[in-house]
C-alpha cells in the first residue's frame, strides 16, 4: 500500500506491541487545511457585512445630500461596504474639509471676455465682478478633453449677443460674467486627488486601446456599470471637493461639464446646479441628485426616467456645442455640398482624445488612407493635440507611407489656417496639428470643423457634432450609445471598430 501512516503503540514493558494501520489519502490534509480556510473567510465575510451598514452610516452622516433617497434606498451590506472600502481607498481616513479657498480671477488669453478663477494665494476672499448680478460659473475638470471641451462651448453661449468660444470673438453681455471655474486650476491637495485618480483612468484607456482583447472587453464593462454604488462612491468624493467650490457666490448658478463638479457645488449648498450629462449611456454615477440634469437625446432621458430620476430633477436640452459651430452650421453644409459637387478632396479631421489612446487604430487607419492622400481625393487634418507619443506615431506613419505634410504648432498658426481653409485649399494634402499647450490641443478640433467635411473620431462627446462624422472604434463600452444617438439623426455613422471598414466609408 502507498502512502501508510504507521502508528506502533508499545506496552511499556515491552510485552506486546499493536500496529495500528490507517490509510490517508494524500489530498485529505489540504482538503481539511482548504475547508478550514473557506469557513473561516466566510465567517469573516459575515462579520464584514454585519459591520458595513455601520460603517456607511458613519462614512455619510455628515453629508449635505441623500444618495440614498435619490436612488430608491439605502444599500445592501454588500454595496454598503463596497462603498465604504472604495472610498477609503480614494481619500483614506481624511475627513472631508468645507472652508473655500480665496479665489481671484484673470482675464482669458484664450476667449475674449471669459474670467478664469484661480486660487488666491494672498488669502484675500471674495471674486471681484463687474456686474450686479452673481457670476454664471461653468465649472468642470480637467480630465480628458471631452469636460473642457463642454464647458468651453457652455461658457460661449453665456458671453453675451456676440459670438464666444475659440475664433478669438468675445462677449458683450454685462448684465452677468461668466466664469470658466476648473478645479485643477485651484492648487490644494484635493485637486492632487483628482489628479491621481485621472492618471490611472488615463493609463487603463490607453492600454484598453492598445491591447484589445480581454483587456479592452474588462476597461468597457468597467465604463458602463455605473450603478447606484458608483454614484454612491463619485458623490461621497466630491464631498471632499467642497472647498474648490464653496469660494463663489452661493447665488451664482453653476454649469457643470462633469458630474463631480455638480455633486461638489450641491454638497456646498448652492441652489441653481445644472449638470451636462455627457454621453448617451443611462448610469447612476452621470446625473447628479439636488440639481437639474440636462441630457442630449430621448433614449437617455427614457432611460434615466425609467432607472428612478425623479421627473423634476431630468430634462432633455439639446447638444453641448460651441456657439459659433452652430451658427456657423448652414454656410459649413453648404461649402460642404458645393466641394463634394466640385469633385473637391474630401477633408477629414482625425482628432486625438485627452487620454492619447487609439494610436494603434489611428495610426494604422492614416496607412490606409495614404493610397486615396497621394491621389488628391483626401486631405487630412490630423491633431495630435499636446501628446508627444502621439506626434511621433502620427510622423512615423506619414514618413513611412511617404507622404508629405505641413506642421500647424500654435494658435494663431490653427486660426489663421482655419480662415484660409474658407476659401482655399491646403499647400499639402496633409497637416499635422501639435502643441505644447492644452488649451489649443481642446480647440484646434473645434476650430477646423467648420471647415473639414468629416469629422473620423470616437463616440465621445464629439459625437453629438454639427458635422458628418464616422465614428470610429470606442474606448469604453459606454461610448458606442454616443455613436448610435450619431447614428439616429442621420449625420454620423454607427461605430465602425475595424480599419478596412473605416476605409470603406
């Protein structure tokens, strides 16, 4: 027999012996050692979820809005602790401060008659104004270019009777000014939580891009599962976020391009919130309780009515677009029209987003389309915006295409190329858009077009563009909604994940 414990058992004198013969099977010890692990970890998991309604309880006491009412109720044990670890995970045990920081405010370089707020390091309070009248405070976070580029377009809009946004055109409107409030622009350790938090969110796009697979398929059902919990998770956040708001004027009405600047402003007890939902996918963690939020198609409103947003707190609105965009939309379609009657190159503008992912699928897609560059049916504009990585991809892959292009590297250079693409055509079938600065690598996509014929990018916020546009392959499960709301109003196509299909188009 293998495997035989012997026992010997001796009488002390030596008279007689019993060999006793047990057979063990060799798995039976870890077996035991296994069961034991398993029990104890499930009486230590009962234990958890005994403790975790308590520990909500203690992490929201002090919070200026229910969650919980809002979504239909408290959590279960296990999203009470979900919630609860995760949190402690982003802030640690740092209790959440309300005192504002001082703030002042600039004159922008960028767009004419726009004030930027920033933090006030003489310790002075108070936002000097112009106007009797509180502020319209537009406030967002730098994470990406889709919030900016949202709350740039809201703040055009509220500059008065003359057009605002990126053509350098300015407001006269004195009875209010509007102020572009970014809560990275207030230096403070919680504006280097949010910091660190849209490191990692960037690196999983960029690898999800990169890799596809599984990897892709894991970062997607990640962007489309924003549960009650994760509403839960953003809110008790922006609890922490209260003193990069609570230095305005508590009468001023906000615009929110991010969801967590809507969550702060009504932590901080402001009354007039209005939160830009930025995508077409329905999820708890993108609408905001305490305000009105304002969605861009029925489906979205539907949805969001049907998950459990009370009636009064959800409206469709329209599309978040730059003023001069959509007052530029008839004479842009028919330039349009008369190039493709013409027999003109079709210009397309490939954008790059905030995060630089999709080299991999841009880069391979200029490849594709270098055969249709030379023969002059094409033209790109192509905007590696202020990534590095990107500018060498994109260089890379026109060289080893030998395909000739120009540089555009500042804003005059986007601007003045702009006003010539009116009536003219480009020197080089392809231009290369790169800067050092974020703020034009946000603009310069705006600013051309109204000039380009399609616009070839993700679904993100881009998708709701007064432009053709082909949708192009998404980094997110959540974005492919963006695409398909494209889709409906009949000026972009459904998303299109593979090269030779983009080519076919």
């Amino acid at each position: 027999r293998h495997n035989i414990f012997r026992v010997y058992i001796f009488h002390h004198r030596g008279v007689h012996h019993i060999l006793t013969m047990i057979d063990v099977q060799p798995w039976a010890p870890a077996l035991t050692i296994l069961a034991s692990i398993v029990t104890a970890a499930y009486v230590a998991w009962r234990l958890v979820l005994l403790l975790a309604p308590g520990l909500y309880r203690g992490m929201i006491k002090n919070n200026t809005i229910s969650v919980d009412d809002f979504v239909g109720g408290p959590p279960s044990p296990t999203s009470a602790f979900k919630s609860w670890f995760l949190n402690r995970l982003n802030v640690g045990t740092r209790v959440a401060k309300k005192e504002g920081y001082p703030l002042k405010t600039e004159d922008s370089d960028k767009v004419a008659g726009l004030k930027v707020t920033s933090r006030n390091e003489t310790g002075k309070e108070g936002v000097a104004t112009t106007s009797n009248n509180p502020p319209v405070v537009v406030g967002t976070i730098r994470m990406g270019f889709g919030h900016h580029r949202i709350a740039y377009a809201a703040t055009s809009w509220g500059l008065g009777e003359k057009k605002g946004g990126f053509l350098g055109l300015g407001g006269d409107d004195k009875d209010r000014e509007t102020f572009f409030h970014d809560f990275l622009n207030i230096e403070s350790e919680e504006a280097q939580l949010i910091k660190d938090m849209d490191k990692m969110y960037s690196k999983g796009s960029r690898l999800a891009s990169e890799l596809g697979g599984t990897v892709e398929k894991f970062w997607g059902s990640l962007t489309k599962s924003g549960d009650e919990d994760s509403l839960r998770m953003t809110y008790q956040f922006a609890e922490h976020m209260v003193p990069l708001i609570n230095g305005l004027d508590k009468n001023s009405p906000i615009i929110a391009s991010h969801s967590m600047v809507a969550c702060a402003a009504v932590a901080a007890g402001f009354k007039n919130v209005i939160n830009l939902v930025i995508d077409n996918h329905a999820q708890w963690f993108v609408v905001v309780p305490g305000c009105l939020n304002l969605v861009q198609g029925p489906s979205n409103y539907h949805s969001l009515l049907k998950m459990g947003v009370p009636e009064d707190q959800v409206q469709i609105a329209g599309h978040w677009i730059p003023r001069d965009l959509v007052e530029g939309i008839p004479d842009a379609s028919a330039r349009r029209t008369a190039r493709r009657k013409a027999g003109k190159p079709l210009r397309i503008i490939i954008p790059v987003g905030g995060a630089g992912a999709q080299r991999k699928f841009i880069v391979n897609l200029v490849g594709a389309l270098s055969g249709l560059v030379k023969e002059g049916k094409v033209q790109l504009f192509l905007n590696a915006a202020d990534h590095e990585h990107m500018k060498e991809a994109f260089i890379g892959a026109l060289e080893s295409n030998d395909m000739d292009y120009d540089k555009v590297v500042d804003m005059k250079g986007v601007q003045s190329f702009r006003e010539k693409m009116l009536t003219e055509e480009p020197k080089k079938n392809v231009t290369l858009f790169t800067y050092d600065d974020y703020f034009t690598a946000v603009a310069t996509t705006d600013i051309l077009c109204n000039v380009a014929d399609v616009l070839c990018c993700k679904p993100s916020e881009l998708a709701f563009y007064p432009i053709p546009k082909l949708m192009i392959r998404r980094v997110g499960d959540h974005e492919a909604y963006s695409a398909m709301r494209a889709s409906e109003l009949g000026d972009g196509t459904l998303e299109v994940r593979e090269v030779p299909e983009a080519v076919r188009y």
